[in-house]
C-alpha cells in the first residue's frame, strides 16, 4: 500500500471535531470525501461516524443502514495500526448489559442495530482495535439532548422525569482514550465508558432548573456497566453532576459574551 500516513479522524460531527482537535490530527474526512483514505495505511483511525442523530436513524432506518454499509465498503479497502471507534450503548437491547453480554438484535433500534453492524465488522476487519460505547453526551457546545433541553426550555417534552439516563463529560474524552489506548496497548478491548445512572427528576432537582416534566413519554432506565472497575462505573453520579454544574457555568457564559457582541 501506498501513502503512508499518520492518525485521521473519521467523522467531523461533534465527537469528530473534538477528537481532532484534542488529539491535534491534521487529518480528517467525512461522509462526502471518505473514499479518499481508499487503499492508504495510517497509523491510528479514529472512528467517530456514522452521525450520532438517534432520531434521524430511527425515522430514515434505510438511509442510515446504506450510510454503515458505505462506511464498512470503505473500512475494507484501509490498514491501520489501531483503530480506536467510538459507538453507543444503544447496541444492547438490554438496558442492564456488561460489555460481554448476549445482544439480541430483533430488539435493537435502527440506529442500534446499525451501529452493531458497524462494530461487529471492526472486530472481525481489524487486528488491533478498542471500541468505546458511549451514553449521553453533554459539554462542550452539545446541542441536543436532555441536559440541552433543560438549558432552553421551560417545559420538558421530550423525556419522562422518572427515565434514568447514563452521562459522558465530553471534555474527559482525550485524558479516557490515552488511559484505555495505554492500558489495552497490546489488545483488542470493547469498553461501556459510562456513568452511573441518573434520574432526570434528580438531575432537575438537584441543578435547581425547577423545570416541568410533561410526562407524556414513556420511562426509560438505562443502567449499563463495565467490567473494567470494581464499582461498575467509571463515573459515579455526584462527579456527573459537578460537571453539569460546570457546564452551566461555561453556557451561561458564552451566552453573556454574545449579547455583548
């Protein structure tokens, strides 16, 4: 093969351009242009596609499923040193999983199932790889989800106060790839970097939001655990909350900073 190269970042969606930014890779392609890195070798692949838009996913499942086979057909034509992908605990079908439980996939989602297809074929496809699932994403500019949600509205639609949700601090991402790339240097590993799980009623409450829940969706009890620590968490529910806490700080800010502008 030729064109040796260095680490690229695949995706240059939210998680795409933090990765590429932290990690200061000069390199990176999305789904218009991907085809470029057809036939190369790189060093390091960080793999932040498909898009992470659940809701699209479920509502285009077709599209969405052409999208990985298109990533896939690409992935086959690439050599790397290590490939490190960052997926979703949305590839259990059940909410109460560890990294080696059984997934049933008539009970997945289209964007679980999906995202599934996209694993599976990394772990067979590649020699060297980690494979990060990720829960809820807040920090850094998140434009959508529940913490987004209580940061805009007065009212809550879209989430039931009684779900409990699992949280990831973006930020955390670059300092938690160095660690698990240092520690699973030499192997193959697939990690839930997840947190413990939190209510939104508690998440309202305990951030004095002090915003209504409409309640008209169902529950839903996302409780996801990794072998790798005794405590089945790599973050515990106050750690979570203090960085809510900071990212408040940080929106409330910016907003500031732009109406002075």
């Amino acid at each position: 093969m030729k064109n040796i190269l260095n680490d690229i970042v695949i995706g240059e969606g939210y998680i795409g351009k933090f990765i590429k930014k932290k990690f200061n890779i000069k390199k990176s392609c999305n789904s218009k242009n991907f085809k470029i890195i057809q036939n190369k070798k790189f060093n390091y692949i960080y793999l932040a596609a498909p898009g992470s838009k659940r809701y699209l996913a479920n509502r285009y499942p077709k599209k969405d499923k052409k999208n990985i086979f298109q990533l896939i057909s690409v992935l086959k034509k690439v050599k790397c040193k290590k490939i490190i992908c960052l997926s979703t605990i949305d590839t259990y079908s059940n909410l109460n999983s560890f990294e080696s439980s059984t997934i049933k996939k008539p009970a997945l989602s289209s964007y679980g199932l999906n995202r599934l297809i996209l694993t599976e074929f990394i772990k067979k496809k590649f020699k060297n790889y980690l494979i990060i699932k990720l829960p809820s994403l807040f920090g850094v500019n998140n434009k959508k989800g529940f913490f987004t949600d209580l940061l805009k509205y007065k009212k809550i639609k879209h989430y039931n106060s009684s779900t409990h949700l699992q949280w990831y601090y973006l930020p955390n991402l670059f300092k938690d790839i160095k660690n698990l790339n240092k520690i699973y240097s030499g192997a193959s590993k697939v990690v839930n970097l997840v947190s413990e799980p939190i209510s939104c009623s508690d998440i309202n409450k305990k951030l004095k939001f002090n915003k209504i829940f409409l309640d008209k969706v169902d529950v839903i009890k996302y409780n996801i655990k990794t072998k790798l620590k005794k405590n089945k968490y790599f973050y515990l529910k106050k750690r979570i909350l203090n960085y809510m806490k900071i990212d408040i700080k940080s929106a409330n800010r910016d907003n500031i900073l732009r109406k002075l502008n």
